[in-house]
C-alpha cells in the first residue's frame, strides 16, 4: 500500500513539473499556432535566475521567505525573457510556421549554450529550503516534500489559469482566440498583446518549473529546459492543444504512467510506454483529450 | 449634388496561392441604403469583402485602393479598421462556440464606447434569454442572430455582411431580412447574399462580380428587373420569393 501511495504522489509530482511547462506551451501553441521549442529556455532562465538570486539578490537566500524572493525572481525573469523572445523574435514570424520552428530551436541550443558559457556544463547544487529536504507520511508512504511543493504549486497554477480565462478580459480573449484568432480580430481587439501575454504566463509557468524543479532535483543544469520539454510537448498533444484542463489530465496520465512503470518494469521502459500513449491518442483522438478548447 | 460615398474600392487585385481572386475590382458604397455584392459561386465576394477588412491571408498578395471617406485602408491592421466603424459579420457565422452568447457579446465590446445591449436585446430578445447558453449549442438562426448582435453592440459606419442567410430556414431568412432592414436604415450595409429575394427587399444599389471583375453596377431595380440580365450574370431566370 506504502509503495502505490509513493508512486502515486512522486507520479503526481513528476506530472506537476509537466504541467507547469505544458500549460504555457499549450496557450501559447493553441492561441498564436507558436510550436515553441524555446519554451525549455524559460524553465532554465527561472531555474538559474532563482538559484542566482538565492545567493546574490539583496533579502534573497536559500531558506524561508528568502528562498520565495528568490523564485519570485526567477519567475519573473522568466515571463520578461518569454516576452523579449515574443516581441522580438515571434512577432515578425507569425504565420510562417517553419521560420518559427527554426527560430526558436536555434534559440533553445543558443540558450542552453549561454548559460553553459556564463554558468558551465555541470550541475550545481540548488539552494533547497529546510522543509523541502524532509519527507511527510502518508498512509505510510514517506513522500517527500519537493515533490508535494510541486503538486501544490501545479494546483495553485491551475486554478490562478483557469480563474484568469473564466473571469478577466484577456482570458475571454485568449479563449475565443483558440477557437478563431482571425474573428477576434475582426471584432477590432488587437490579438497579438494577448499572444504577448501568454507568451508571459507561459514563461513564468515555465521558470516556477524550473525553480521548483531545482529543489526536487537538487541541481540545476543548462540542458534541463530540454529534456522536460520533450515531455512537455507529449502532454500538450495529449492534452489538446491550447486546452489547460487538457494539459492537467495529460500530465498527470503521463507522470503515474512513467512512474509505475519504471517501478515494476524496467527501468527506462517508462518512457518508452509514455510514447506508446501518444501514439494510441494520437491515432484514437488526434485532437488530445479536450480538443483545441481553452478551457475555463 | 454629388454623395460622397462611404466606401470606394478602385482597381482591387487580389492574387493567393497563385490564384488571381480579383483582378482590379473598382465600385463604390453609396452613404446609406445596401448596396449587395452578387455573382456566381467563386467570383471573389468573400475575397473582396476580406480584402476591404484586411483580412487577405498573409501569403496572398492585395493591390488596388479601399477608402472609406478619404482615409486609406490598405495596409491598416483589421483591428483598428474595426475599431474605426468597420463592422463585420463574416460568412458562416464565425460565432466562438466554446463561449456562451454573453461572453460572445462582451468579446465585442469597445474600450472607450458603451455597448449597446439595448438596442441587440431589443432586435434579438433571444439573446438575452440564451445569455448563459453555449454559442455552439443555438441553432444556425440564432448563431446568425448572434452574430449581427455582436456587430450591433457598437456603433460602425459601414456594415460589411456576408451571406447571412446561408443554410437558414425560410422562417429565419426573412427574419433576418426584416433584421437588416432596420439596420440598414442607419447604417450603410455592403452585402454579399444569394438569395435573390432577401436582395429585392434590401437592396439599394448593386455589384456584381463575374470571373474577378465588376460585370455590373447600378441601381439594384434595375438588375432585378432585367431577367436576361440576372440570368446572364448571375444564373438564375427569375427572383425566388421566400417572404
């Protein structure tokens, strides 16, 4: 019983860490038609800021409110680099799929190698607060604390996204342009500041990942963006693109299939089963679980 | 006394994919009444009203002048041509199915200008009682209801309508006629339609379009009256009446 309940919660937190990256992609992807391949870059910008804002950001350290400074930080610097990378390098770009894909891959490998030069190769160890080191039993499981960090913090992300499409302006916008980008224009709402303001949202969703994927991993790497990103691609297409309840369902569908899987198969053949998932949606629903509905 | 008109379009080529759509359209929408836009299937009704709204896909090419008044509105983003009094109700509805009918009409409200629910709930009680119903739940007539109401819920200088009664019901098509006529007896209205009935009741003046070009304008009477004429241009050998 102990272990299904710990494979369930270390799942359900390994599907948190998906959605954060995947529900920005998918907004993105589902109102502005962006396959972003850079998006991994925000998740290492907000991991590397809030590591480098722990120890160097005046009030700012590891511990306490300190260490939430410090991922504020790096949260924000996520949504600032998101949008930089909208306005300045997407916004020429609309409509022309490929350039866009060539763009912003160049842009993921350029990153990834910035942050090499300025930071190095290897791993550094994340600043990780006092609490998120310990471990909390449940049903007899010791689960530990990052990974229930993750799912609350994934579960806050998902209500402040779903409270933003229900009740604001710009979340009506951004809804309406999932369904039809071209109408909202035509009823005079210049669509593209909401691009800009997914490309934000989704850009801090993306460093809270990171910041928050620190402390579960316990380092920080340049290369980190891009592996989660891959997976963050597979839970989008699950999903549905541009669906955030879609992206929910996907991830955590994604996360407790890996988990159990590399448990009692072999190790490896999580992955391989996650795949095979995507594969069977893909020819069974190709629209993803909630179809191409922003979903509120 | 010479009327300025609301809308002047002077030698508009459309060319996408290859394709060359229009090729040096010229016309003119007279400041009131509706001048209706007809030809057979494919001659670039849709085309000219997209391209008038800026709405040419970005791999199609547009040349020519579109005016309204004596501002230009090549190369204007659709938004601000929007927001400037260009009123748009696209062909097939276009209503945002996801979202309920209040939602569809706040997406249309205006920063700056009060939205005029009264004047939507007035011509279209319906909308007001569906208000919490899902847009892609009404049926067609309401979808179009809904869809001029969005258009109404501000003030614009020039509707541009395109085939509001496709696929209705009879019921509904005259509906949505008597609808027009009210509107259009304050607003001036571009129309693209293909009922020949609803053209009778409404129109003022008519365009019609043949293989990309203005094969006809003038006073709509007279185009209706001519049958050799409507049979010519727009294969059809005499006006079907539904009201």
């Amino acid at each position: 019983m102990g272990t299904i309940v710990l494979l369930t919660l270390t799942g359900l937190g390994l599907a948190a860490l998906y959605f954060l990256v995947a529900s920005g992609l998918a907004l993105v992807f589902g109102l502005a038609d962006v396959l972003n391949f850079a998006h991994g870059l925000f998740l290492g910008v907000g991991a590397y800021a809030t590591w480098w804002a722990a120890g160097n950001l005046p009030g700012a350290g590891p511990d306490g409110l300190g260490f939430v400074l410090a991922a504020a930080f790096g949260v924000v610097a996520g949504a600032v680099v998101a949008m930089l990378v909208e306005l300045v390098m997407i916004r020429p770009l609309y409509s022309r799929t490929i350039e866009q894909v060539l763009v912003t891959v160049g842009l993921s490998l350029a990153g990834v190698a910035l942050l090499q030069a300025t930071w190095g190769a290897d791993p550094r160890p994340f600043p990780r607060p006092e609490w998120t080191r310990g471990v909390t039993e449940i049903l007899g499981a010791k689960v530990p604390n990052s990974g229930l960090l993750l799912i609350l913090a994934a579960v806050v992300v998902l209500g402040g996204l779903l409270a933003f499409l229900r009740w604001t302006r710009y979340g009506l916008i951004i809804r309406a342009g999932v369904e039809n980008r071209e109408m909202v224009t035509a009823l005079g709402i210049d669509v593209r500041k909401a691009f800009t303001l997914v490309f934000a949202i989704g850009g801090a969703a993306a460093a809270l990942a990171g910041a928050l994927g620190g402390i579960y991993f316990g380092s920080v790497s340049p290369g980190q963006g891009g592996s989660l990103l891959i997976f963050a691609f597979i839970v989008v297409v699950i999903g549905g693109m541009g669906s955030v309840v879609g992206a929910a369902y996907a991830a955590v569908a994604v996360g407790l299939l890996q988990q159990f899987v590399n448990y009692y198969g072999t190790s490896g053949a999580g992955d391989i089963c996650v795949v095979a998932l995507l594969a069977v949606v893909l020819l069974l629903r190709p629209q993803g679980i909630a179809g191409k509905v922003a979903t509120a | 006394m010479t009327v300025e008109p609301v809308l002047t379009v002077e030698d508009l080529s459309v060319r996408i994919a290859g394709l060359h759509i229009l090729q040096g359209v010229s016309f003119t929408v007279a400041p009131t009444g509706v001048t209706v836009l007809l030809g057979r299937n494919g001659v670039g009704k849709t085309t000219t009203l997209r391209a008038v709204l800026g709405l040419t896909p970005t791999q199609g090419e547009v040349r020519g002048t579109v005016r309204m008044g004596a501002r230009s509105l090549v190369d204007q983003p659709t938004h601000r041509l929007v927001r400037d009094g260009l009123g748009y109700v696209p062909e097939d509805r276009c209503v945002f199915a996801g979202l309920t009918v209040t939602e569809n009409l706040r997406l249309a409200e205006r920063r700056g200008s009060v939205p005029a629910y009264d004047r939507v709930y007035e011509l279209f009680p319906e909308l007001d009682r569906r208000g919490r119903q899902r847009a892609g739940s009404l049926s067609g007539g309401q979808q179009q209801m809904l869809a001029i109401g969005r258009v109404l819920l501000n003030d614009n200088r020039l509707l541009l309508v395109d085939e509001p009664t496709k696929g209705l019901a009879p019921k509904v098509v005259t509906e949505v006629a008597e609808v027009l006529e009210r509107v259009a007896a304050a607003v001036p209205v571009l129309l693209v339609e293909q009922n020949l009935a609803v053209v009778r009741r409404l129109a003022t003046d008519a365009v019609v379009l043949a293989a990309g070009r203005v094969a006809w304008t003038g006073p709509a009477r007279d185009l209706l009256l001519e049958t050799a004429l409507t049979k010519s241009l727009l294969g059809v050998g005499s006006v079907e009446v539904h009201s």
